[in-house]
C-alpha cells in the first residue's frame, strides 16, 4: 500500500524551484514583551558584553561597546537609560539597540541571536523586540512548534511552513513596532534554548524554503490534528477561498499518536448562554443545542442554539469552535450528528405553573407534555400527550441539561497537520510529499 501511495505522489510532487519571483526579508521583527507583558526595566545579559546603538530600519549602527555582561534598560522624559547591575549609566539616548559582541543575548532566561531593540509605551513601559535574521528564527520557532524528535522529514516540513507563515505575517502587530509575537498567537519562538541537532539539521536542510502558489508566497498555515479530515480557509476564517488551502481527507495522519486527538467536553444549559454572552451572542435559557451544517470535510460549520422562548442565534465558521471553548471544528453533539436537545437525567414535573388543570405533568426537552399524572399524595404517571406546556424558569431550572461534545483533532483545521506530518514521515514521504498533500497545487522555491 505504501509504494501504492508513493507512486500517485510522484505524480504530483512539485520539484524545487532555484528562486522565488520575490525577494523576502532575511530580519524578522519578534515582539518578546508588550503590552500587557511590557517591561518597566529590561534586562538583557551577554558573556561578551555588548555593543549598543540604534536601530535604522532593520540594521543595527554600534555607536560604543562595553564590557558589561548585565544591562538594565529604562526610559524616562523622551530618554532611553542603559545601566550596569550596580546602577552605574553606561548609555543614554532617544533611542537605543543592543547586540552582544559575540553569541547570544539572554532575555527573561531565554538566549537569541540577533540585536535587541526597545520603543517605549504611553505607560513608560518598554516593548522588547529581537532583530533575528529569519533562519535563526527558524531554529527558535522549530523545536516548539513540533517535538524534536520527531523525523526529520516532518521538521523540515514544519520548518517550511514557519517560513512561510512567518513571511506572510510581517507586520502583524505594526502598532507594537514588529512583525510577530512570540506565543502561538503567531508562532512561539524562545531563541535557542530547546533547539538540538535534529531540529537545525531541518532548518538548514530547507534553508530559504519557502511555499508558493502562482508566482507568490503561500502562506504555511499549521495545527496540531485534523481528526479526519482538514477544511477550506472559508469554512474556518470566512471571506474569500485561498485555493491552496483546500481541506482534504487526511488518510495519513494517526489519532493514537497524539493523547488530545480524541477529546469530550460536557457543557450544561448554563454554561453555554454564558459562553455565547461572553462572546456577545444574545440568548436566553438555553433549551437546545445542534450541528445544523456541515462541510464537505465533515467538520462542523454550523451551530444553532434555541432558547426556551423560541429565540435562536447561528453560530458560523471557526467560531463553532471557539465560542464553546472546544479542542476542534470536528464533534458531535450527545453522538448525533445534526441535533441535539440535550440530556436530561429526570423529568420536570411541572405543578400549576403555566398548566391550567393543575395536574403534574412530565416535560420533555421539546417542551411537550410526555406524561399525565394526578396528585393523590403522591405522582401516577397514567398516559401521555403531546400539548405544549409553558414551564417557568424556576422549574425548567430542576432539569439536568448538558450537552456533550464529542470530537477528533486539535487546532484550526487548516492547513498542514503536524502529527500527519509526522505520520507521513513514519511511513517513507519526504517533505516534499507532505506539504504537497497539505498545500493544494503549491511548489517550493528558495526565497
């Protein structure tokens, strides 16, 4: 069967290009504390000592060096103060930039390569942001982003489309004054403190490597596990079809390798109007749950909540997801996969409230009449009926509604799949192999 799969790739696997029709930049810009994260005094540390400056775009010019292997930045009326640990001035100016002398440079107990630089927020607090040339950056981003001990194939398929995605989000967080972060908001990136052998070998074995559509960058877009099956850009982000990120039915990639493949998150009646207000959904008392639309993939891409007045909200796109706090787009609800309206552990019997008779009655969670009783000391369930009955808050409140959800995968959903990268590694594909399958109709080609 392998050699079966292998020949159809050969068909199709695109062979790499000796140039890219752009040129791209070597520096990227990594936001390391911001905002929140921002720092009253920045601490930076080199064996070396360093040599301080500025930055001119993404170039550094050393204006002095010094031997100090601990700085401490702080800014104050429209100046940049450098100090050595014992507080001594060792630099000042309106603006500032460091570099070690030589290796790396610690911050927040992380090393990097690249110069540092500093731009000061309306609080006074400082953004830290790391000048890395890309393929440094690479090598931070890869052991992060996937085990490194994972096959080298799928290292320099992840290391391919880090590349990518990173050069197709350049000025993500322009307000801040760089290019990405360094959490999974973009992609994490912590220098060289986790990156071995293995991990450096992918970098620099697909140095420059970069994915490409029609004469332009393709932008790598990646996530843990698609459970089944990956999904057009559209059906999770909305807006227009990007004709390489096409889903596909991942016939590789292995639920047991990843122990948050198969997952099941129990949410009650509650619980879910407070997620959806939370996300500025309005809705009342939650009566009803379900998957109304599907892709073709299969993933969910629609969900309808009822409350008990009949009012409804549509939940679309990746939102299916993240409203309800889920591991994917890929569930059921309660095991069905188009409707649900929920579990309850007993019937609410119901006395007067809302029924004329004054009866007891047992309500479904369609909210019709399941059972009609008397009250002689105690309740008979004698027959059933199918009027519909107004239950009041207070009572429908002794249900036990919960929702299940019941799903397969980890992430997004678009994109290339790291653990079927990995799976695909397992079997004999090469890099080349894997993104092809993952990225519809994209070559490779050197930046």
């Amino acid at each position: 069967m392998k050699r079966i799969f292998c020949s159809l790739f050969a068909l199709f696997v695109v062979c790499i290009s000796s140039s890219a029709s752009a040129a791209y930049t070597d520096i990227i810009r990594v936001g390391l504390a911001y905002g929140s994260t921002a720092k009253a005094t920045a601490t930076i540390k080199s064996t070396s000592g360093f040599k301080l400056g500025s930055m001119n775009g993404l170039t550094f010019n050393s204006a002095s060096t010094t031997n100090e292997t601990t700085l401490n930045i702080t800014y104050a009326n429209g100046t940049y103060n450098v100090t050595n640990s014992s507080g001594k001035s060792v630099y000042s100016g309106a603006n500032v930039a460091a570099e070690a002398i030589s290796g790396t440079t610690n911050f927040d107990g992380y090393d990097y390569y690249g110069a540092f630089g500093f731009n000061a927020e309306s609080s006074g607090k400082l953004t830290v942001i790391n000048y890395a040339n890309i393929e440094d950056y690479i090598k931070g981003v890869l052991p992060y982003e996937m085990s490194a001990s994972w096959p080298i194939e799928a290292l320099k398929a992840q290391a391919v489309c880090a590349r990518s995605f990173v050069l197709g989000n350049l000025n993500k967080h322009k307000s801040y004054g760089f290019d990405v972060c360094n959490t999974t908001n973009c992609q994490v990136y912590h220098g060289i403190e986790r990156a071995d052998a293995n991990t450096d070998s992918a970098a620099d074995q697909t140095k420059g490597q970069i994915l490409m559509y029609d004469g332009k960058l393709a932008v790598g877009y990646f996530f843990s596990s698609s459970g089944g099956a990956t999904e057009n850009n559209e059906n999770v982000w909305g807006g227009t079809a990007i004709p390489y990120l096409r889903g596909v039915v991942d016939i590789y990639e292995d639920a047991s390798a990843s122990s948050k493949n198969v997952w099941s998150v129990t949410l009650t009646a509650e619980q879910i109007a407070d997620k959806l207000k939370s996300a500025g959904y309005s809705i009342g008392e939650v009566a009803d749950v379900k998957v109304t639309k599907r892709t073709e993939m299969g993933n969910v891409n629609e969900v309808t909540v009822t409350d008990t007045t009949g009012k409804s909200v549509v939940i679309k796109n990746g939102n299916v997801r993240t409203v309800f706090g889920l591991n994917s787009i890929r569930y059921t609800i309660n095991g069905d996969n188009s409707s649900s309206g929920g579990s309850t552990s007993s019937a609410v019997y119901v006395n007067g409230s809302g029924v004329t008779d004054g009866s007891f009655y047992a309500i479904g969670a369609d909210g019709n009449k399941a059972y009609i009783g008397s009250v002689n000391g105690k309740t008979v369930l004698t027959g059933s009926g199918t009027e519909k009955v107004t239950v009041s808050s207070a009572a429908r409140a002794t249900t036990s509604n919960t929702y299940t959800f019941s799903g397969t995968g980890w992430g997004h959903n678009v994109g290339m799949s790291q653990y079927g990268a990995r799976s695909m590694a397992k079997m004999g594909f090469n890099y080349t192999d894997i993104l092809k399958f993952y990225f519809t109709g994209i070559t490779i080609s050197q930046m």
